[in-house]
C-alpha cells in the first residue's frame, strides 16, 4: 500500500510474515503479538493462588494474571508492591492450561527476566505493582515473552509499543471496583485514534505535529493515522466489577477485558467469573448479559475515584 503522506511504500510497524512453509522464531514481534490475538474477545483474570487459577480456567477465562495480591488488597495494604513469589508464579503454570501472564514493577529489567525464565506466557509492566523506575520503562524488544502495559491515552499507548509492547491495556483504576476511568481511557484512546484518521484525510502534514504533541513515535502515529487501529491488541482494565462493566467497554471498543478485585473479592467469584466471560462474549445481546447478570450474590464494595486523593491513583503511575 501506498503512503498519502510521503507516496511512497507505507511505512508500518507490522511484523512481516514468514515465507511459507517457514516457521517463526520465537521471540519475533509476529509471534508476540500473535498470542495477543488469540486471546481476542476474552477474559483475563487477576489469581493470587493456583485454586483461583483453577476457577477461572473453569469459569472460561483465556488466561490468567499471577500475583500476589489483587489490586483493592494492595490499594488497603499499602506497602511496596512486587512480582509475585516464583514458587507461587510455578504453582498457577502448573495448576492450568490457559495463558499465565505475571507481573512485573514498571522498569524493573530483572523480575522481568526471571518471569520469562519461569516460562509465563505474557509480562505485565503494570502501575499495579509499585514502580522501580520513574523515569524509564523496561525495554521489552530483546526479550523472547512478550509484554501488556497500560495505558491511560494514545501517546501512552504507542510509546510502550515503541519500547516492544506487544498488547495494551486501557489502565483504568485499578482495585477500585468503579468503572469510570476504564470508561475514560478507552474513550479517549479510541477517540484520538479516530482523530488521526481524520487529519490522515484531511491534512496529513499536520500528523507530525500532532506526533510531537502526543510525544509518540512518528512512524507509528502515521501507522495509526492511516489504519486506524492500533498495531497491537488492546484490552481494556481496572475497575470492572459486574457484567454490565465488561459488556459496556466491549461495547466501547475494547478487543478483551481484565479483571482483578471485581472476582474475588466477590460474594460468590467462581458465578461472578463465569457471568463476566458470558457477558464479554455476548456483549452486543442486551437479554444475554441481562441474564449473566442475575443472582450474582454480592459485587465488591469498592470505592468511588472521585474520592481518592490524587496520590492514591495508580494510573497515574507511568508516563
Ligand atoms: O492489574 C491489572 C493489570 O495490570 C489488572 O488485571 C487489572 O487492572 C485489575 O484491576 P481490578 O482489580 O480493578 O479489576
């Protein structure tokens, strides 16, 4: 495909796909974010033991996330958030079949290198953890697992995909059991994609601006700007907490959903877990996810953002 912008071949961060008959290396950017594809249109669950592992395979989750704590315990402890124990890590790789993934602190190079010497499937950088570096993220392209990170807008997005991100997830608040700000991110993020594509028709000059502004990498703005999706998976995150939660933000545009507090720290997590797949499945059939909504027992109690102070908010972990 042609370029509007430079007419030339259409610069692109797709990975390139292997001569027939060839198989891929693992590690390769088409790899990585291939899994991330597979996972599409399904539910990622926070377990902090292989027997939650175990309820949510059950329930019908495409993978699960291991760590320690799920987000509304670490939000009430406090204390320095970590990767998880890697016996616990070994205990839910060995208790399942799905997708582990495991979290690793933003910019902490080596628990990420022992998660993927654990053999996860998936790293998540995530705010959730407290943070080792406040400057720099990890740089994810020589490792052979591939990594989620969060983000909370498009520049946000595109700068860890920059780094090697191979899925995104829209950050929402972690651990607060309200779905406002996973509302807001995905918003925005699909908003200003749509606005790329807007100035991609109407005035391509001004994308490297609008690069500038987003503070993103300029191939991959134009890469948005001209197919107006984003090069990687993007699930959605934080706060999500009733069926309706996840049925609302597929319904946003979200390719998948994560979930943590919202399950376990339900009344009854393993009919919450399986009514949350069933609604992001059936998310467009308002009488399915009417149905997956009923007698769920008791969702979290949770806390309103609105009355977090603003160092309280793990978004804004990241940059
Ligand atoms: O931590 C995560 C991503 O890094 C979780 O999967 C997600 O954000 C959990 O949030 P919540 O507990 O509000 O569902």
């Amino acid at each position: 495909m042609t370029d509007t912008l430079t007419g030339s071949a259409a610069p692109t961060s797709a990975p390139t796909t292997p001569a027939a008959g060839t198989t891929p290396a693992t590690g390769t950017p088409l790899v990585k974010r291939g899994l991330a594809e597979m996972l599409k249109g399904g539910v990622i669950m926070d377990v902090v033991t292989a027997e939650q592992a175990r309820i949510a395979e059950d329930s019908g989750a495409v993978a699960v996330m291991a760590l320690e704590r799920v987000p509304a315990d670490i939000r009430a402890q406090g204390g320095v958030a970590r990767m998880s124990d890697p016996d616990l890590v070994q205990g839910i790789v060995d208790a399942v079949s799905i997708p582990v993934m495991a979290k690793a602190r933003i910019g902490h190079t080596v628990e990420a290198q022992i998660l993927q010497h654990l053999g996860v499937d998936y790293i998540d950088e995530s705010e959730v953890l407290s943070p080792a570096d406040y400057t720099h993220h990890i740089d994810k392209r020589g490792f052979d697992v591939p990594f989620v990170c969060g983000a909370t807008n498009l520049g946000e997005a595109l700068r860890r995909i920059g780094e090697g991100a191979s899925m995104i997830r829209s950050k929402g608040e972690a651990g607060t059991g309200d779905v406002s700000e996973a509302v807001r991110h995905i918003r925005t993020i699909r908003t200003e994609i749509a606005e790329l594509q807007a100035l991609h028709a109407t005035s391509p000059d001004a994308l490297f601006h609008r690069a500038k502004e987003l503070a993103a990498p300029t191939e991959l703005v134009l890469e948005v700007a001209r197919t107006g999706e984003l090069p990687v998976v993007m699930f959605t995150a934080g706060g999500v907490a009733t069926p309706a939660d996840a049925a609302m933000l597929m319904q946003m545009g979200a390719e998948g959903v994560f979930v943590g507090s919202g399950i376990f720290l339900s009344g009854d997590p393993a009919a919450r877990a399986a009514a949350i797949v069933r609604a992001t499945t059936f998310h467009d059939d308002v009488a399915a996810v009417a149905e997956a909504s009923r007698g769920l027992g008791e969702a979290m109690v949770g806390i309103s953002v609105a009355d977090l102070p603003a160092p309280h908010r793990l978004a804004e972990r990241g940059w």
